[in-house]
C-alpha cells in the first residue's frame, strides 16, 4: 500500500512528517511511503532517523512550492501547481498512490482532491469527518469545515458516508445519525434544519433526530452531522475549552501544597484523561466523499499524530470506505436519476 505524504505541509515540516512516516514505517510493514516536497530537505531529515531496512518502502516526489496558511485554499490549487499538496493528489489521481496524508492548508487540500479527483458517484459535496472524544467512546462529527454553504441535500451525503465510515472503521453494526440543532423537537431551528431533519428522517441511515450541544459528549449518536461553518465554529470552541481548563485547573493547583500533592495523587487520572482527549492518537481527519481517500492531519500535529493519520488512510484503504459508500448511496442516487431521466 503506497501512501503520498505531503511533507511540506503543517507547522512543522518537514521535521514532523518525516519522523511521523518513519514511525509508521516500522509499524505497519505493508505501507510505503512517498514523500511529496523538497527532496533535499525531505533526505536531511531521513538521516536523522534510523532507516534501515526501511529504504525499499521509501521513494521521493520533487515539488517545489509550498501552499501557506495565509493563501487561499481555491486559488492557491491554480497558481502553485508545483504545490507539495497538489502533487501529492496527483499521485492518487494518477493510480501511483492508494491515499494522501496532508498536515498542510485545509482549503488547499479539499480545492485539489474535490477539483481533481472528483466527488463519488451520488455525492455532490465532499465532508470532513472528525472523531471527537465520548462518553463510551468516539463520535465522528461531519462536516468540520470543508461546505461552510451547504444544501439539506448534502447534509443527507454527509449521514451516509459518515455511518459508511463509522461502522467500517470501529466494525460497529450500527451508527445512529444524529443532527446538530438547538433543540431536539423536529420543528426546531432554522428552516434550513428543519428541511435537513425532514430529509435525513427518509434516508438510508439510523436517524435519531436531532441532538443539543450540551448532550453532544454523552453520545447519543456515533454520527453527529452539520454544516461546514457551524460544525468548525464548534470544533474550534472545543478545542480552545480543552486547552483554557488545562490551564486554569494547574493555576488552582499550584494555589497550596495540599492541591499539589492531591495533583500527584491523581496524576494517573490526568494522564488517562490527557490520553482519551489528545487528537494525537485519533489520526487525522478523513475528507469523505472525494474519489481517493484524503487524510487532513491538524496543522500542528506531533510526530505521533502523523503517524496515526497514516494508520488512517491505511485502515481507510483496507476498509474499501469510497466502494462502501458508493454502494450505500446508490439507491438514493437511482432515485435521483429517476427524478431526472436523461433525454436525447
């Protein structure tokens, strides 16, 4: 299995995905590496790991442009075509690649892998799948961020190829849908929910109706979806809470000795919980819907954390996931074309 990695891409490339890659190379001997980006950089960075035994996993790709956080993601897929991240895409367009792995732009990512592999058979809009932390587990919320405009009918796109997903990559029999609103009654919201609620109630999936922000974490559903602009506002949000209560708890720990010895006590505890919660260990965040499979890793993501996200797009190739999601919304798609027969 031969994996393109764009190791210009995050905030610390190449450094990052080169030690993340090694890693995954020595625990998943099926995986081949291909580094997309500066060879010369990309080969300085080789030599400080050891890689033997290693090397025949390990080809290179030259690109000599780097997309940067402040370009735009669409614009940036027109003007910087030598881009680490648009030539990884090209690897999977081509067939000389199972999947892409970026740490990179997100925009830049979604632009090139919608623009040049296309969306699925029966998918208009590619979602971002991101597993969140839960009581009992992970849920996968869909979309974090790649359709901020999305129609109801994209939102029916997104329960499918989640629960698609979900279940191929947990091997769970069921993943309940539910949907982001602020109230659970069906009638709530805006009309654009209350269209989606309607929509998605007909759907092939498990549908749970709709699910509040503050009952999110006990998982009610393994599948949470929304648009792109409410489901990124929310990750955010999240994401900054995690970090502002880690610092406010040792702020009130350091307050007297007795906290700080309870703190020791309890470091067991904190370590657990900083374990279920990092993002590191979750791999990277799968853009579902594209014809190839596309990994979008954070921005800042640890060596271990790019690891795990090449352990996703292997798990994701292995699982077949676009072959299930063709084949789950294909009657939606026949449904569709009967609504619109073709003319001659």
């Amino acid at each position: 299995m031969k994996i393109a990695l764009d190791a210009m891409g995050g905030d610390f490339s190449p450094q990052n995905p080169v030690a993340g890659a090694v890693q995954a190379l020595r625990d998943f001997p099926d995986v081949e590496i291909v580094f997309v980006g500066d060879e010369s950089r990309v080969r300085s960075e080789l030599l400080k790991h050891p890689t033997a035994g290693l090397e025949p996993r390990i080809s290179f790709h030259q690109a000599s442009q780097v997309v940067d956080m402040s370009d735009n993601g669409l614009d940036s897929v027109r003007r910087k075509k030598d881009s680490s991240v648009s030539r990884a895409v090209d690897l999977v367009k081509n067939g000389e690649a199972d999947a892409v792995v970026s740490a990179g732009h997100t925009g830049a990512l979604v632009a090139a892998a919608t623009i040049k592999l296309r969306t699925l058979p029966g998918i208009d809009r590619a979602g971002l799948g991101v597993l969140i932390p839960a009581e009992g587990g992970v849920f996968l919320l869909i979309d974090g961020g790649a359709n901020i405009d999305p129609a109801p009918e994209h939102i029916v796109g997104f329960a499918v190829m989640g629960s698609v997903y979900y279940r191929a990559i947990f091997g769970e029999a069921r993943a309940r849908v539910g949907l982001l609103n602020i109230g659970s009654e069906p009638g709530k919201g805006t009309e654009f929910c209350v269209e989606c609620h309607q929509l998605l109630g007909s759907a092939p999936i498990d549908f749970v109706g709709n699910i509040e922000g503050h009952g999110i974490f006990k998982k009610p559903a393994e599948v949470v979806v929304t648009d792109g602009f409410t489901g990124n506002i929310f990750l955010k949000s999240i994401e900054g809470l995690a970090k502002s209560m880690v610092g406010w708890i040792k702020d009130e720990l350091r307050r007297n000795p007795l906290r700080m010895l309870g703190a020791l006590l309890s470091k067991g505890a904190f370590t657990a919980v900083k374990n279920r919660t990092s993002t590191d260990e979750y791999g990277g965040t799968p853009l579902l819907g594209v014809n190839g499979i596309c990994i979008k890793a954070h921005g800042n993501s640890s060596p271990r954390a790019l690891r795990n996200a090449i352990r996703a797009a292997r798990s994701a190739v292995e699982a077949q996931i676009n072959t299930r999601i063709v084949e789950a919304m294909q009657p939606r798609h026949e449904k569709t074309d009967s609504r619109h027969p073709a003319t001659a």
